[in-house]
C-alpha cells in the first residue's frame, strides 16, 4: 500500500507493507542513478536484528553502501553523534549528491533527517522506520536533536525523498515500544474521525494487534498526518493538533526522566488528561474520558506517574515545552472526537484538570 505526501515543492510517497524494500530496485532506481554514495545510518539494535535485508535490497545499484551505527534509540540525539555523524560522512567523502538512509526508530529518523538537512547545507534522505510510532515521525519533515535542556531543541524541516515501511520488522519490537506507536496511532484516530476511534477503542488486541491489521491501520494513520502537514508545513495553523496530548505527556515523559515511559506511553496520559480539558471547553463527555481511561489500563499503560509528582512540577515542565509561548499554555483539544482545536488554559484550569486526572486514575 502506498499513498503521496503532497508537500509543495516536496512531493514524495510513503509505501508501507511487507518486503518493501523490493521497491528500491523496481520503484527508485531512476533516484539511485542520481546518487555517488549512499550512508545507512543504522539504530544499533535494529542492525543487528534486521541490517542485511536493507543491505542486500541495495545491492543491485553497485553503489557504495556505508553504515554509520548510532546509539540505540534517545541516546542517538546528542550533538555528540549529530557531529560524529558529519565527520563521518567527510571521512567517506560524501557530496551533495549522496544519499542518506534512516534505519530505525523516531529517534534515528529525527537524527538522520538533521544530518542530511544540514550536510552540505542539505542532501536527499529515506526513512526506513522501524517502529510503529515511526509512522507519526517519518513523515512530515521534522527533524532535531535534544539539548541538555530539553527535546528536539535544534532541528529543522527537512522532507525525505520517500519512506519505505518494512512492518515485518515489527515482530521484533519490545511490547512497550507496541503499546507507544498505538498510543499515537489513537491520536491520529481523536483528531480526525469519531468512528474510527471507537473502532480503535473496542479492539480487543490493540497492544498486541497483527501484522495485516496494523499495517491498514497505520494507513490511515499516515493519511491524517500527510493531510495535515499538506496544509500546515511549519506549524502555523493545523499541524498543532497533532499536540494532542503532548503539552502534558511531555511534562510527565520529561519530569520520569527520558526513556523512563515511552514517548506514547507518556502521550496516553497526557490524552486522558486534553480530554478532561476537553470535557470543561468542549462538548467531550465525562463517560468518553472515563472509557478511554479504563482502555488504556487494560491494555498496560499506567497512570502511576500522576501519582508520584507535584502538579508544580508537571506545570513547569510544560511552560518550559517549545508550545509554551510568552507564558501562555495552548492546549490542542477536542470540540467533540474528530474536531480539534486549540485552546488557552489558565494556571488555574491546568491544576483543576490534574486534580480531576489524580482522582479519575486513583
Ligand atoms: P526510538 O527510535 O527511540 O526506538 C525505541 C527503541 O526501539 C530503541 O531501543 C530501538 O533500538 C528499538 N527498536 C526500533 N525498531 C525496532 C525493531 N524493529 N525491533 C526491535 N527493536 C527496535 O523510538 P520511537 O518511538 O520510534 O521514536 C521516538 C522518537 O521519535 C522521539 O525522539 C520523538 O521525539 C521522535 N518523534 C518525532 C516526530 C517527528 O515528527 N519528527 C514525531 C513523533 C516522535
Ligand atoms: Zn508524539
């Protein structure tokens, strides 16, 4: 399956199914021709699980094929390796008309896509995501790398040239990293369409979905995201409400310290949280939250850290996030499911809506 990320100026697909990668050779080789090198800039783990299927699907072009292994996961978005990253590709002599690949995760995506838009002021790069939370961050063009004080600090929009999801790869993803790309999968779901999220919310398998079924699903998911970064590429209207949820989920991601709960772990508390907002400033009712609450628990996302930090902490932690501007926290809500928009909460409202997400959760 496949679908076209319309981006003005920055057309490209984003194929997703099993053995994808077969369509370097029958899909890409026009691209390849135009390539001196290509850097496979590899998650460790995920090379030494999966690297030689991506290899060997190279192979046909004759090109120079260098991997670059980074840190598993977060540790890769350092400065530290975004430069080691560089120096690589310098020692190798790329050019401006080599080509990078991201295989792995969010993380390398995020880091290979900063590389590739800041070498030689900016080269061609694919996203190989190998993660189902990667079919939120491999499209749309956001690239960074974290700083000591804080997430994706320093970055850039950069758009790959295509993204090639292998989900066979997934068999091999650890339960939580499952339970955080569905997290954002259901995201996808709230701000977009009513019934498509109660479908999602009465799954019965939802953290342990298939293969077949995952890979219609993240479809769709794609779909919300390309149509919205179509219409708002940086960020200036409707990419916000892909917020949902992280105003506060990065709060409690970053008060458990990184790597702690997972990115769609912490955004799963951080929804339960936008709709307590969303029952207060639009029409969202309370058995919805409720419901939502209840789905996530039995399917293994916990609630815990709401319990074990001050609300003082959380609120300064989100003042301290990029959305926070001039003091002002803005919240993507929900009018009802399906119709988001962006809300300014008070101080006051903040500490309401945690108190209410403290005793709904107890
Ligand atoms: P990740 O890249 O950190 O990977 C999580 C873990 O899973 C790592 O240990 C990795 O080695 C392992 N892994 C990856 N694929 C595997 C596989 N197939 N089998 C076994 N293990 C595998 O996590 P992620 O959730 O994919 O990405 C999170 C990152 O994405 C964050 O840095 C976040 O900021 C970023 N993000 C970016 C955007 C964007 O628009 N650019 C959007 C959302 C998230
Ligand atoms: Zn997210």
């Amino acid at each position: 399956d496949k679908l076209t990320v319309n981006i003005l100026n920055h057309e490209y697909d984003v194929h997703i199914g099993q053995e994808t990668y077969g369509l370097f050779a029958t899909h890409y080789a026009e691209l390849f021709k135009s390539v001196d090198r290509i850097a496979i800039i590899a998650d460790e783990r995920v090379a030494a699980l999966h690297l030689p299927l991506l290899q060997d699907s190279l192979e046909y072009t004759g090109l120079d094929v260098a991997v670059k292994h980074i840190p598993s996961g977060e540790r890769s978005k350092t400065s530290e390796v975004y430069v080691d990253c560089l120096s690589f590709l310098l020692s190798k002599g790329f050019t401006r008309n080599s080509l990078l690949i991201a295989f792995g995760g969010g993380a390398c995506g995020d880091l290979t896509g900063f590389v590739a838009a800041t070498f030689m002021r900016g080269i061609r790069f694919i996203q190989c995501p190998t993660t189902i939370l990667a079919h939120d961050s491999a499209v749309g063009g956001k690239t960074a790398i974290n700083m000591p004080d804080g997430k994706n600090m320093v970055g850039s929009f950069h758009q790959p040239t295509a993204v090639l999801f292998d989900t066979t790869l997934f068999e091999t993803l650890p339960p939580r990293e499952v339970r955080s790309g569905m997290a954002e999968l259901l995201k996808h779901a709230f701000i977009s369409d009513e019934k498509w999220t109660n479908e999602l919310l009465s799954t019965k398998s939802f953290a342990k979905p298939t293969i077949e079924w995952l890979s219609k699903e993240l479809l769709l998911g794609i779909q919300v995201k390309a149509n919205i970064v179509a219409e708002d590429e940086f960020e200036q209207s409707t990419r916000k409400y892909l917020n949902f949820g992280h105003t506060f989920g990065h709060a409690i991601e970053a008060a458990c310290g990184f790597g702690k709960l997972s990115h769609g772990e912490s955004i799963m508390i951080g929804m339960a949280y936008s709709l307590i907002l969303s029952e207060r400033h639009g029409s969202i009712d309370k058995n919805v939250t409720n419901q939502f609450i209840q789905f996530a628990q039995e399917n293994g996302y916990t609630f815990g850290p709401v319990h074990m930090y001050s609300f003082q902490l959380l609120m300064d932690f989100m003042m301290k996030d990029k959305k926070a501007s001039f003091g002002k926290l803005n919240f993507a809500l929900l009018h009802t499911i399906g119709n988001p928009y962006i809300k300014e909460i008070t101080q006051s409202e903040c500490k309401d809506a945690f108190d209410e997400l403290v005793k709904r959760t107890g």
